[in-house]
C-alpha cells in the first residue's frame, strides 16, 4: 500500500493510495461537514485515460446512478458520483479490512479455509445478488442489473466480520465498453461461458462466477486459471469442474452438489436466483452444523492477520518471547478550504515532527508526509514509556495545531514478538494488536481533536484523562477509551 501526502481533490482530502488497477486508483480520503465533522471514505479515481473514453464515460454515468440506489448492508455503499478537472469518481463506503482475494492467501498457511465460515461469506454476498438483481425502477420495471465482476478482488470482509460486494457500475460500464476488454481480461478466470461469449447477460452469469469463488475457497485451488488468456477462456467455455471432494474428502456430497449445479455450463441448469442458491446453503449448514456468524468472522480474521506468514522455517518466531510495546499513530491534515491556509507545507511539519520523536528516544516504523507510526520497546515498567509516549502525543498535535494542520492521535501499550532478523513483528504486524489499535483510535480522534488512549494507559496518567465511551472495535469487543483532559 502506497502511503502518499493529503492532497485536495474536489470536496476530499485524499490521505493514501490503497491500490490502482486496471481502472482506477482508490484512495482512502477524508470528507468534511458542518461542525468540524469528518468522515473516512473511499475515493475511486477513474484512470485519466479512461475519463477521456467517450464510450465508457457515457457507461459508467449510467451504472453509477443505479449504483447510487444500492442500498444494502451487504453492498458497499456509493456516497456520490462527479468529475474533478475532467477526471471522473466515486466516493464510497470504507470497508476497514481485506479484500477475500488478500484474505485466502494470508490464510493460506493456517491450512484448509473453514467451511462454515466460507458458506457464511458466499451467503452474504447472495443476499447482495438478491437484492441488486430483483431492483426495480419507479415504474416497477425491473432493473435487470448484473454486478458483472463478481471474484475475490471484489468481496471484502471487514475486521468486524462484515461482507460486503463492491463496485457494482464500474464493472458492468467497463465489461459493456468494447475498448476495456483488455482491461478486464485477468478476471476471465472468474466469468461465465456466456459472459465470455458476449451473450446477454442475467443474475445467473454472477452466480456462477460466485461458484467459482465457492470452489476455489473450499478446494485451494485455481479452477480455471490458466498460463494464457486463450487457454483460460477455454476452460471457461467447456466449465468442466473437476469434483471438489477430491482436493478435500470433508466435503459432503450434498455440498459437492451445490457447488456443481452453480457451476453448469448452462445458465438453466444453475439455480433459478440468489434466493435459490441462498435457501440451499442455509438448509444444508443446518443440516450439517456449519454454524458461523459475523462474530466467528471477525475472529478469523484476526487470528490470520496475527499468524499469516508463518512458514515451516520460521514457527520458532512463535517462541520469540513477547516484548512490551507503546504505539503511537499520529496524522496531520490540512483544514477544509474554508479555514485558514497551513502555515507550513506537511513537509515541514514531519520533519518537525522527526526531531520531537527523536528526542523521546522513539523509533519511527512507517513515515510518510503528515504521517507517523511510532514504536516504544519497553523494558522494564511501562509507566513512564507511557506518559512520554502521551507527552510526545500531545507535542506532536500542539506543533501540528500551530502551523494550521488538524491533527489527529492515538496511544496503544500491548505486547508484541519482534524477530530478530528484522527488528520488527511477523508478517501482518502492521494491522494487528497495538498497531491496528492506535491506528484505529487516530482515526476516531480526527473529528475531536484531542490524543485517544487505551484505558490501561489512562491509569497510568490518573487525574489527565477523561472517559470517553465503551467503543465497538472488532466483532463482539470493546474496549473503554479515554482522552486527554
């Protein structure tokens, strides 16, 4: 992930590149409201190449616009539509975690993907499907909307254990212009035979593009990914499934089932709808006990961030001894157009910002302008590491303030296994335990203006803090937060 300085864009502060890909660069950006309101979201830049094509342009305004009217917990939500110097996006809904195509290969090494959890996601993205492709317009004619793209890229799954399906519009505009097709060729693997064909197109094309998606969780294995294009559409054509129990025997027989009929060649030998397909999977989970939930989810989840990566060489990284840390995550914004320009440019202030960590005996993990993630190893009692890391907090949000920045701050104490090899955690560190922790709070604090910290460093500091709330963090846990006075 590509970290770059907040730059204005239209309304949004963009604060760091997520990805680009064949059609769009997506930034996690900032919006901003009456009363110092701000809100994270996702902005998805449209390539400049792309806003030039007449054809896809004329596509993607119409898709987007049926896109807007999704509305569905499982769907991730478009907040607005518009072009800035000529240059076309979307402003939607963040999803704070991975996508599944990220989260299969980090959970990889903890062996087979688990079935309830796996018939759990592709449940949630059929009552998705069943909604976007029952929409009707005012007249009550249907919609007839096809996601288009439906692959592990765009399912994601939240540190919350929420699933949700994105870019609906782009996908269809793009599959639609003759002039992308190249664009899109990496995802055949994941189309229908009649969707490679060029035929028309209904809710049984996304289907069986979930079937895929069913199979490769369940089995570990590419279905029809091939060396080259031509070599993928075939095998994309003929749909000739090799049976799943075969890569894995704990498979029934009724779930085989379920997976073959979804993955006919024929569209009318698939389940009729997503309503079809959803009822089967949730008689047979009851059927078989595939008991999961959102919570069960989010679980997961967390026990992949915190493990992924672990080889057969490095399982002796395990009996690492844990090592007390302090994280503190600080970032500095600019203010919204209508108030004051900064005084210095981010540059300025970061470097500030080195000598003042610097001089708290810190070491900087992740940097990029206006951006810090900032380390402690702790020997011996963490109080006082705590109350520096806090004073340097609330020096770092001061100096920002002054240069006419928003700064934002969150202190987390945990612990953490540092490998000896890189001075830093395995794989994944950088979104688990103490660093997602202080990263989450930086991110609530923006709107407050103040430092957040954990409750075990507000004992630390008795008397300087005030009790914010009981806050949902991940799942089913909670955790009380304080600020400072």
């Amino acid at each position: 992930m590509t970290r770059a300085a907040p730059q204005q864009f239209g309304e949004y502060h963009l604060l760091e590149k997520i990805a680009t890909g064949g059609m769009a660069e997506v930034w996690r950006a900032r919006a901003y409201g009456m009363a110092g309101f701000e809100k994270i979201l996702v902005i998805k830049k449209i390539l400049d190449s792309l806003s030039k094509d007449d054809d896809f342009v004329r596509l993607f305004i119409d898709e987007a616009r049926i896109a807007v009217q999704l509305l569905h917990v499982n769907i991730v939500q478009v907040f607005d539509l518009g072009a800035v110097d000529g240059q076309y996006y979307m402003a939607m809904e963040y999803v704070h975690g991975l996508d599944l195509a990220r989260l299969i290969t980090r959970a990889r090494p903890l062996g087979d993907f688990p079935i309830p959890l796996a018939l759990f996601m592709i449940s949630e993205v059929l009552k998705a499907l069943h909604f976007a492709h029952g929409r009707q317009d005012e007249q009550g004619n249907p919609l007839r909307i096809v996601h288009c793209d439906i692959s592990p890229q765009n399912i994601l799954v939240s540190y919350a254990g929420e699933v949700k399906i994105t870019d609906f519009g782009i996908s269809r505009a793009a599959f639609q212009a003759k002039s992308l097709h190249d664009v899109i060729r990496g995802k055949y693997a994941y189309m229908s035979p009649e969707q490679v064909d060029g035929k028309p197109l209904d809710g049984r094309s996304d289907m069986f593009s979930l079937g895929v998606v069913l199979y490769e969780i369940l089995t570990g294995r590419r279905l029809f990914k091939a060396k080259t294009r031509d070599e993928t559409l075939a095998r994309v054509r003929k749909a000739e499934v090799p049976s799943p129990r075969t890569y894995r025997p704990e498979i029934s027989e009724d779930l085989e089932g379920i997976v073959l009929r979804a993955l006919s060649a024929r569209p009318d030998r698939r389940f009729a709808d997503a309503a079809a397909m959803l009822e089967a999977i949730s008689l047979l989970m009851v059927r078989e006990g595939h008991r999961a939930n959102n919570n069960d989810l989010a679980a997961y989840l967390k026990d992949v961030i915190e493990n992924a990566g672990k080889t057969k060489d490095r399982v002796a990284a395990s009996h690492v001894a844990p090592t007390t840390v302090v994280v503190l995550a600080a970032e500095a914004s600019p203010p919204p157009r209508t108030l004051a320009t900064p005084r210095n440019s981010l540059t300025a202030l970061t470097q500030e910002w080195f000598g003042l960590v610097g001089d708290a005996g810190a070491e900087i993990w992740e940097r990029s302008e206006g951006s810090l993630l900032v380390t402690w190893l702790v020997e011996g009692e963490p109080g006082p590491v705590l109350a520096k890391a806090v004073e340097t907090a609330n020096l770092l949000r001061k100096t920002g303030q002054k240069q006419g920045y928003r700064v934002s701050a969150g202190v987390a104490p945990g612990v953490a296994r540092i490998l000896p090899e890189t001075g830093r955690p395995g794989e994944g560190w950088e979104t688990a335990g103490p660093f997602y922790l202080a990263r989450w709070m930086m991110n609530l604090s923006a709107h407050r203006g103040r430092v957040l910290i954990t409750e075990v460093a507000a004992r630390q500091l008795a008397g300087k803090t005030s009790l914010l709330g009981r806050i949902c963090i991940q799942g089913n846990r909670h955790i009380n937060l304080h600020e400072l006075a």
